[in-house]
C-alpha cells in the first residue's frame, strides 16, 4: 500500500505548511531541533504601510520553491544532512496588544533558547527583532548586531512600541555593543555626529565588492556573538518591492546573499528577516527574497555546526 509519504514532494505549489516544507510543531521545545522556525504576524509598530503580519505566511508559501533543491548552491553540503528544523508555525497573541506580543516573544524565545535550540525568526515589522533581542541576550549576553535594513532604526522619536527605535532602545538596555555593530543598506536621514554604529551606506556598499564589506564586518564584530537581522528594505525596490517603507538604491540580492555567505566561521547567535509586505508586491518576489535569505542564514549556523564538530 502507498502512502503519501512514500515519494518527496518537489513540486512548486503544494504542501506549503512550514518553512521549506519542514514538519510543524507547536510543541518545538519538546523537539529535537537544532533550530526553530518562528512566524512573528505583527505590524503594529509600523509608521508607513501595514502589511507585514502576512509575511510569515509569503515566506512560507514562496519557500517551495527552494525546498526541492538538497544541495543548495553554491554550499557543498545538504542542509537537512547537517540540521534538524521544525516549525512552530506564528505566535499567537492577543490581537492589537502590544504589550502581551512583545512579553509572549520575549517568553516564548527564552524557552526555546533555554533549551539549547537557535532560532530563525520572520517577521512581521521590524520591531519584533526587539524582544527577540532580549532573549538572546539572557543566553548569550551582551552581542554585536549585524543589521541590515534602509533605515537605522535608531530614532529616539516614537512610541514604546515602534519599528524605528528598537536599536536607540536595545543599546541602553545593555543588550548589544554598539562598538562592536555595523549597519549595512543605509540610505535614509540619521544623525552621523553622534551614531554609534558603524555604518555601510547602500550608495558605498554597492561600490563596494562583497568580500570587502564582509571583511569590515569581521573586523568591527570580532568574535562576539552576533545577532543578524535583515529588513527586507535593505534591498532595492527592484528585488522587494513588497515592503512598508521601500527605499530606492539598495542592495541586489545577489549581493546580500554573498555577504551572507561570506560570514562562514562568525559566531552568529540569532537571526531574523522581517518587513516583507506580500500586498504591496506581485509573483512573490519580496517573499521569495525573504525565504532565500533566511535559507542562507540556515545554511550559516548548519556550516557552523559542522566546524564545531568535526
């Protein structure tokens, strides 16, 4: 008798429930997981167009269309040969509470964290990277933030709960060295006097070859653990335009995923890809952006794994 098991599902269109058609498990802290995937359906901190709390979802429904390929190229190895990833499918909270979303990642994360477990998260606005943040930060202490994105996020302006603040915020809360961190994409207005960061505009960054962005951002990390979020802004509108506040003349996927790749050995603790906006886009492209991204990120903590125990 066949089951519907007996044959992998490489088509482009189905079976899309988790993140590269991995099984879900809403118990992930009982797993066996190397790594958690964690939908974060929140866009309530955004000051342009709302729309991210559908991302978890593109992300999931575009990375089909990776989930075929074993060896992903150009890595030399199969991920799934390597890393054991569930999906806990996207945290549930009480609708348009804030506060209660914010404690719920907060509380949730540290769980999975305290388990021995690492996480991939998709966002959702930019603002979720904060109580991710705070959770990392109870496990792993201080960090260097790598970010990604068109904007710094720095911005003392705004409410508690904002997606322009979370880096003025997680600063003065000890969680990450600003010392040690390094701002890449940004082409908006921030206060160059008194920045903290390090900062890799879009306009020099694609001056720039990828190996020497990534050799800046060894040098300002070093070996401290190091957190890695990606706005989705920080590419050009070209390659997603599916974003709440698109910025022209950002980064080329190509490019971003090479930098990615080029952070092989790095001591990365946490990862998240956040501000993809399906309704603003069209064939996919932002989600598909998003979904690759963190396919690469995966692929940095599986080459991680490898080193540490070979």
């Amino acid at each position: 008798m066949t089951t519907m098991t007996d044959k992998p599902d490489y088509s482009l269109y189905s079976n899309a429930f988790g993140y590269l058609r991995q099984p879900l498990d809403f118990n992930p802290i009982a797993s066996d997981a190397d790594v958690v995937v964690l939908g974060l359906p929140f866009d309530m901190a955004t000051t342009g167009r709302s729309g991210g709390r559908m991302g978890p979802g593109a992300i999931r429904q575009a990375s089909i269309n990776l989930a075929w390929e074993e060896t992903r190229w150009p890595w030399d190895f199969k991920l799934c040969d390597t890393l054991k990833i569930v999906d806990a499918g996207d945290l549930v909270y009480d609708c348009g509470d804030s506060a209660d979303f914010t404690q719920r990642v907060e509380d949730f994360a540290t769980a999975i964290l305290d388990a021995g477990k690492a996480m991939l998260s998709f966002g959702g606005d930019h603002f979720v990277t904060l109580p991710l943040l705070r959770a990392h930060y109870k496990k792993h202490g201080k960090m260097a933030l790598l970010h990604f994105d068109a904007h710094t996020d720095t911005y003392s302006q705004g409410s508690k709960y904002d997606h322009g603040t979370m880096f003025f915020h997680a600063p003065k809360e000890g969680i990450i060295s600003t010392e040690h961190s390094i701002q890449v994409g940004i082409r908006t207005e921030y206060d160059r006097e008194t920045h903290e960061f390090q900062v890799i505009d879009a306009a020099t960054a694609n001056d720039m070859k990828a190996e020497d962005i990534v050799a800046q951002i060894k040098a300002r990390v070093g070996d401290m653990p190091l957190y890695v979020t990606f706005d989705i802004d920080c590419l050009d509108p070209a390659f997603a335009p599916g974003t709440g506040t698109p910025v022209c003349g950002g980064l080329t996927s190509d490019k971003a995923m090479k930098i990615l790749r080029g952070l092989r050995g790095m001591n990365i603790v946490g990862m998240d890809v956040v501000e993809v906006a399906p309704a603003y886009d069209s064939a996919e492209i932002t989600a598909l952006a998003g979904a690759t991204l963190g396919l690469e990120m995966l692929h940095l903590w599986a080459d991680k794994n490898k080193l540490t125990n070979n």
